[in-house]
C-alpha cells in the first residue's frame, strides 16, 4: 500500500496485488475477486472495489481517498487513520477459493 499526501491531513490510499504462483495453481487461470469488507478505524465502510473476473496474471489494484460508512457517514481518508481491507478470490477451478488482507496506517 501506498499513501499520499493531498494537503492538510487528507490523504489518498493505492494499493495492488499479484497473486502468487501457489494461489495461480490452486485457483486456475481465471479469477474472480471481490472486497466483501473494509474498515476505516474499525468502523465499516461500503467496500472501495468493484468485483470484477481476470485473469490469474493480473495486477488487481485500487485506491481510497473518500468513503462511506455502512450508516451514510460520507468521510475523507486522513492522516492516522487504519484502514483493513479484505478480497475473497474464486477461482476457476471448481470449489477452489482465497483470501487476502491488508491493514495499514495511513502516514506521511
């Protein structure tokens, strides 16, 4: 993850992710990823990416700048806040599925 600074304390948050070479074998060629929860200091919010399929190879990437909470609070990413995300990643080998998480503090 990296985090960028816009002014003031507001920030920008970017990550992505390449699935390693076990999780390319166990999963198959084709995956479908999607973020069924993230937070910002512990509180939900509606999840900042779309499910979308690829495939394997793929850099799946994304970024964060304004949210909102699952209770319509509408928020700017700030300095010192922790944000967690999670993917679910099926594949297209039948029945076979992952999970990746990321949490950070957000710098700079």
């Amino acid at each position: 993850m990296q985090v960028a600074k816009l002014s003031g304390d507001l920030r920008s948050l970017m990550w992505g992710f390449n699935l390693t070479s076990s999780a390319k074998a166990h999963l198959g060629p084709i995956v479908v990823v999607t973020m069924p929860s993230a937070t910002v200091n512990g509180t939900a919010i509606n999840p900042p990416y779309q499910a979308h399929s690829e495939g394997s190879l793929y850099n799946f990437y994304g970024s964060l700048k304004n949210y909102q909470t699952i209770k319509g609070s509408k928020k700017s990413l700030g300095k010192g806040d922790i944000v967690s995300l999670s993917w679910y990643i099926t594949g297209s080998t039948l029945g076979k599925t992952a999970y990746r998480y990321q949490t950070c503090k957000v710098t700079n």
